[in-house]
C-alpha cells in the first residue's frame, strides 16, 4: 500500500493596508519622481499600515481568510510560522501573537527570519512536518510593516517598501500535486549589503544608534540588484530541475516583487512569456517576504490557475538568502 503524503497549498488569504502612499506623494518627501520610480522600479505606489496595526494584526487577517478559504478551523492547525523581518517585539513570536488570536489553541508557534524568502522557506519546512506526517496542517504566514524600518530620508531605499501580510494553509493534497521541488541558499559574506545595524546584541538601541538613524534598513543597491539578477534565475533553474520538468513545463511564475527589471531579467533568461508571470509590484512595491504568497493569493482568487498547473515560485532577500520552489496547482 502507498502511504506517500504530498503537501501542497490548501488556501491563500492576504491583507493591504487601506493607506495608499503613491510616487507623487514621495515627489513631496524626498527628491525623486514618479518617472523616475517607475522606469528603475515598476512600482507606481505601496501601501502604509495603520499607526495602531502591528505585524500580528495583518498576520492575523490574512491567516483568517487562508483559513476560511482552505476550510481548515483554526484548531486544526498543528504549526504557525510567521515569516518577518518587524515582529511586533524581540520576544514573544508574532506567530504565538497570531497563534492567541485566531483560537489556534493546538499549534505549536515561531517565527521565521529569512527577509524577502521567508515564506518559500516556510513553505520548505512545512512541507517536511506534512509529508513525514508529523503534522497535517500548517499556517504558513508572511508580514512585515516595513513603513516602520524605513528610512524617510533616504531616496534611495524609500521609494521601494510598502507593508502587507499574506498566509497559506498547507496540508495533504493529491498524490503528485502540491509543492514539487523546493531550493533553499544563503551567503552570509553579503550580509553586509542589507540590514539593520542596530538594535541587536552587537549594538543595542541608544541616543547614539537612533540619532545616527542605526535602526532603519540600509541597502547598497548596485550589490543587491547584481546578486539577485543572478541568484532569481539560478534558483529558479534549480528547483525546476529538482522537480524533473523543464522551463517549457512552466505555466506561472510568481517572484518576489522587489525590482521589475530583475523579474524581467529572470524571467527572459527562463523563456516565460510575460504574461504568464504574476505581477503586484506596481500597486504594492517590495512587502519582503509577503509578496509572494500576496501575489500568488490575488492570481488565484482571479481564477488564473488551473488544476495542474506548474507554478514557480522564487524569492531573494537579506542575509542574503534565496529560495525557490515549484508547485503544481492541486485545487
């Protein structure tokens, strides 16, 4: 008898902020402008969270409507992982926040730290609890309220964040479908090209840190742009290739939605025609690790997958770190 269990997507929820913040807005706040936005980034405008929304909140919408559309209660739920780079606080983990707020009383709960490819991380993790049949439910969760760690300042890296929140529920589907493949890197020695310097053990919050503006993201964005037009497209190769298909086998790529010029660059280097990539970046900008599972959500609820469909997924972020994965569509 084959007692083979394979994970796949279950259900999507995501949640936006109501707050609209658009490139003529930014023309006000620092020097640059909406052409300038658009033609080096793609994004037209992000959105703000509200001042009394923490990361847990979002976390907490979006988990609800992943739960109601997989038909999954939340005392199903055997694991809660929230994958962000702006817990509501050092400890506890926003997910034992989210865990206390959906009524998830039978998960165990953490958060998860791989910037932008937190979730595909996430999702590689709660594929291994499900397919060993550890767990048959797991809340895969992606926040950030990055309007909180960024510079304002700072033209270079403020026209880029916006906040959101996006979740999936995952559990035992069709033998054959579900997550296929998944490819997980890092390179710590590029750590130094995106982070926060303060705030930590290495450098505790004080007068010095915050007045030398310590605690908000800093980027050398020649360095990134360089290492993720490279690492977007050799993920994705290798994560195809752990499924057995070929890039002629792929029907949608979603990817992390930092820059339209890498998804560009990755997505000719693969052959994928354009309008077979998913795309959220012009209305959202970059949400760190919610991009993806927001992106994937809206293309789902617009009915452009099909059962069966190959969907790749791939994300790079601080750390620096990549992941990828490929799915085939099961619902």
């Amino acid at each position: 008898m084959n007692n083979k269990i394979s994970a796949g997507i279950l259900g999507l929820g995501s949640y936006m902020p109501e707050k609209i913040l658009t490139n003529f807005d930014l023309e006000k706040m620092v020097d640059t402008s909406d052409e300038w936005i658009r033609t080096r980034t793609g994004i037209s405008e992000r959105r703000i969270a509200d001042p009394n929304d923490a990361t847990s909140d979002m976390a907490t919408r979006a988990a609800l409507k992943a739960l109601d559309d997989a038909g999954v209660s939340a005392a199903d739920i055997d694991m809660i992982m929230v994958a962000t780079i702006t817990p509501d606080m050092i400890f506890p983990a926003t997910a034992c926040i989210v865990q206390d707020n959906i009524g998830a009383k039978n998960a165990a709960a953490f958060d998860l730290e791989a910037a932008c490819s937190g979730f595909i991380y996430g999702l590689s993790i709660a594929k291994q609890f499900i397919e060993t049949g550890t767990y048959r439910y797991v809340l895969v969760i992606a926040a950030d309220v990055l309007s909180r760690i960024t510079d304002w300042q700072d033209r270079n890296t403020c026209v880029l964040f916006g906040d959101g929140a996006g979740a999936a529920v995952v559990g035992p589907v069709e033998e054959g479908y579900g997550i296929l493949s998944t490819y997980l890197g890092s390179d710590g020695s590029g750590g130094k090209y995106l982070h926060i310097k303060a705030g930590g053990s290495r450098m505790p919050a004080s007068h010095e840190t915050v007045d030398k503006r310590l605690h908000y993201m800093y980027m050398d964005g020649g360095e990134v742009f360089k290492f993720a037009v490279k690492i977007m497209d050799t993920a994705s190769m290798e994560a195809i290739e752990r499924a057995g298909l070929k890039p002629d086998d792929i029907d949608w790529f979603v990817p992390h939605q930092a820059n339209i010029r890498i998804i560009e660059s990755a997505r000719k280097r693969l052959g994928i025609s354009p309008e077979r990539v998913c795309l959220t970046i012009h209305k959202y900008g970059n949400m760190s690790a919610a991009t993806i599972p927001v992106t994937l959500d809206e293309a789902a609820h617009e009915d452009k997958f099909k059962k069966g469909d190959n969907i790749v997924l791939v994300g790079f972020g601080g750390g620096l770190t990549w992941a990828s994965c490929v799915l085939k569509w099961s619902k």
